[in-house]
C-alpha cells in the first residue's frame, strides 16, 4: 500500500494544485494529504475487501480517467466537475457523507487544520487516489478482462492484493486499521 500512497503523497504537484485550489500553505496541504492518502486507500481495500458491492469502486478503478488526473494534477484541480466526481468516489470509499465528515474530523484532530478545509480536500483527493489505483491495477485489469472466469476472488482480490502486496500486517496497516475503526465507529 505505501507504493501506491507514495504516488499521492510524494507528488508535489497534487499538493501545490490542491493548496493552490483550497488557499492554503503548501506545507500544510502536504500534512493533510499525508493524513488522508493512507485512510481513503485503507477504504479503498476494507471496501474490496468486505462482502459490500464494490461494483462501483471497481468501475471506477477501471476507468483510465483517473489515472489522467493523477499525471496532470493542475489540469485536475481546474475541472468543473471536481467536485462531484470526487463525492461520488468519496461515497464508494467511506460509504457516506457523514464518514466523510468523521474523516475530516479526525484528520482536523491530528493536523490542526479546520475540518471546512480538509471537507474541500477531500473530492479533489479521492480522483487522484482511484488514479493510484488505476494506475497500478491497468496490467491486472487488462489481464482479467481477457479471461473473466479467472480463479475465484476474481478482480477484487487482485486489487487487494496491490494494495497490501506482501500481506505483512505492517505497522502502516495495523495504524489504518485502528484509525479507520475509530472513525467510522466513533
């Protein structure tokens, strides 16, 4: 998972664009998006992970829009329709608006930063985190699209897996683990 959070994380073009978009310090759009980085991709994988549809994750993850957005993070942040993509991938990702708003809340405790701030963040960050994703599930999806009765566990499983390559239970995992159970539980 860190390899597909370093491509959000280590970007500085998504934090200028983002910090630019939001009128903020790049330093602290830096600190927030190392926050949420990490919880949106930790509900990327509960949500394949779980016995929920993720039809609509894994639609979204398939489409090379994404992955668009992730290479041109200022052409992104200009989009009229921003915002709406990104409530709507925010839905797939935390399941509701009101886990959103715990999202923002809880990374308004560890940052310092308003939670109005982190709330805007949040739909211009989702896109960008489903890019990650896309970008490193392209050769995977290709291959399951040509043989769709490939083992069972199918496409979810191999994205999962992506996600948590080495299955280790890492500190990075244990940490998302106990922060996205004291925010979608609290």
């Amino acid at each position: 998972m860190a390899g597909l959070i370093d491509m959000i994380i280590n970007n500085p073009q998504i934090a200028g664009s983002i910090a630019k978009q939001v009128g903020i310090d790049i330093g602290d759009a830096d600190s927030v998006i190392g926050k949420l980085a990490p919880i949106l991709m930790g509900s990327a994988k509960k949500n394949l992970q779980s016995d929920q549809d993720s039809g609509g994750l894994l639609e979204q993850i398939g489409n090379s829009q994404f992955s668009e957005m992730l290479d041109k993070p200022e052409e992104t942040m200009q989009r009229d329709d921003l915002t709406n993509i990104g409530n709507d991938i925010l839905g797939e990702l935390t399941g509701s608006k009101e886990n959103s708003r715990k999202v923002a809340k809880h990374v308004e405790q560890e940052t310092g930063m308003s939670a109005s701030i982190i709330k805007k963040m949040l739909p211009m960050l989702a896109p960008l985190i489903i890019g990650a994703l896309t970008k490193k599930a392209a050769p995977s999806i290709n291959e399951y699209q040509r043989q769709p009765q490939a083992q069972s566990g199918g496409l979810e499983s191999m994205i999962t897996g992506m996600i948590d390559q080495d299955n280790d239970g890492s500190m990075i995992d244990d940490i998302m683990g106990m922060a996205m159970k004291h925010i979608f539980n609290a």
